[in-house]
C-alpha cells in the first residue's frame, strides 16, 4: 500500500527553505544564497521513502512587498499553506518572534493545517538559547512537534521525516518514482543562471533581473544548446551585469553552465545576453510575461 503527504515549507526569507528542500531531496533543486527573497515561486520537490511519497513545496519568502512581483510572491505563500497535510514553520534560533512569523502563524491559525515548528541553523547556537526559543514558540502557537534541525549539516532530518511519516495518507503517489520535482528543465536552467546572478552582484541589482531560456535544443550527440536572455531594470545595471570588456557576464555565465552540465548529465553550449526592461517587477504584463500568474 503507498502513501503521500503534502507538505508545505515556508518562513521569512533567508531561513534556509530551499537549503532544506535540497537536503531532504539529496539533490540540487531549489537555487540558494545568501541574499533574500531568492526564491520566487513554488517548488515542488519530490521524496521517496519505501512506500511513501513526500512531495514538499518550498515557497518564497515572506516579507513585507514593495513591488508586485513582492505581492505575488506573499500570496504564493498564503494559499500554500491551506488544503496541505502538513505546513512546515522554519525558523532561525533566535528567541523573538518576528511580524514574518507572527504573520504566518495567524495564517496557519485560519487554515487549520497541521503544522510543525523547524528550527533551522542550530549549528550556530548554543543549546540554553534553543531551548529559550522553543519555549518561546511554544507560547505562540500550538505547534503538532517544535524539531531543531540543521539543513545544512544535516542534523536533525531524519526525526523531521521521521515526524513527516505520520502525516501520509494511504493513496496513490502524484508523480512517478524517478521524478524529483515538476519543473521543467528549461525551468531549473534559467534559475541557475540566476543564482549565479545572486551570487556574483551586490545591493539590489540581482533582484531587479529575470531570466528567460530563449533556445534549448539538444544535439543528436546529446549536447546541449542553451541561449538565455537575462532583462534588468536599468541601463546602469546592464552594464554591472555585463562587466568591463564582459568580464562579469563571462564569469556568470562559466559558473552557471558548471551547475547546468551537472544537473543535465551533459556537455552544454551557453549564450547569454543581457536586455533592460524598466520597472519590469511592478508591470503586470512583464510579470505574466515571466511567468508569475496566479491561477
């Protein structure tokens, strides 16, 4: 007999979401950095255990808007948390309760779902304080289990599993065995390019760009041809992106096609180019353009 849970993560950006979806994965498909609001829109990751399937869905992170792309994303976050088995809370082991979270406690108030506090990055606190924080929480909201886990060590994930089992219903799984998430490939390239974009540039230029795979095709020798198109807000930003004599585009673009190859299994031949599409973030039909609609 099979089973599936559907389990939700969310939390104020920067809490280690992606990071842990990745883990319980054991497999890059959520991009991370160290930068906020990184992740955009749902993903869907996939987990198979024996016979139960754990198919989690690793949400933006929620912040206070300041664009409509901010709204879209807070409103990804509402509606996951409703008609799920189980809403993971991650938080870091800091003994306050921020308006993030008091805000997405409300919310699982008015849901009604199951949900579980994850207290994340406890590799880098003492235990007098993770207790401090448990307790803290504890008064907040009547959480089914409080799991002090470290995503990026690893500690802790196996009783948060563990924990996740009881929420599996017996029922068919949503998707075959050898999937580990829906995204399309085309997808999952275009944000690895993003990440690097994260990654390589400061303040707010790396949230003000999007990125769209314009060609993908695959060569009868398996070789893959990648050109990605890469839009930011401002001229001035097009040039930070592009560097001195394409200095930093060059870099982005290595770093990226080193990620792809390995998520693809294949050699891959990347072209990138950079467009200027102002306030892009706060224009519905550019929105709707990249993908961020709401059913």
């Amino acid at each position: 007999m099979t089973k599936s849970a559907m389990i939700t993560l969310c939390g104020r950006p920067n809490v280690g979401k992606s990071t842990l979806t990745n883990a319980l994965v054991g497999e890059k498909v959520a991009i991370v950095s160290n930068k906020p609001q990184t992740t955009r829109n749902r993903i869907t990751a996939i987990v198979n255990r024996g016979d139960t399937q754990f198919v989690l869905m690793d949400t933006p992170g929620f912040h206070k808007p300041r664009t409509r792309l901010g709204d879209y994303m807070v409103n990804v976050v509402k509606e996951s948390v409703a008609d799920v088995d189980c809403v993971l809370l991650l938080v870091e082991p800091v003994a306050a309760v921020g308006p993030q979270e008091e805000a997405l406690i409300e919310r699982l108030k008015q849901s009604g779902a199951p949900a579980i506090l994850v207290i994340n990055k406890i590799d880098t606190v003492d235990k007098a304080r993770l207790l401090e924080v448990m307790a803290l929480y504890s008064q907040a909201y009547d959480f089914d289990a409080i799991l002090p886990i470290s995503a990026k060590t690893g500690d802790g994930l196996e009783e948060l599993m563990a924990e996740l089992e009881k929420y599996a219903a017996e029922g068919p799984h949503f998707f075959p065995e050898d999937m580990i998430t829906d995204q399309p490939e085309r997808q999952i390239c275009a944000e690895l390019v993003r990440e690097k974009l994260l990654q390589c540039l400061d303040k707010e230029i790396p949230h003000g760009t999007a990125v769209e795979v314009t060609r993908f095709s695959e060569r009868d020798n398996g070789i893959i041809d990648l050109e990605v198109t890469i839009y930011c807000e401002k001229d001035s930003h097009k040039g930070i992106i592009i560097g001195k004599k394409g200095a930093m585009l060059k870099k982005i673009g290595e770093l990226a096609r080193q990620d792809i190859e390995d998520f693809m299994g294949t050699k891959v031949f990347l072209q990138t180019w950079v467009k200027v599409k102002e306030n892009w973030r706060d224009s519905l039909a550019q929105l709707r353009n990249f993908g961020f609609t709401e059913d």
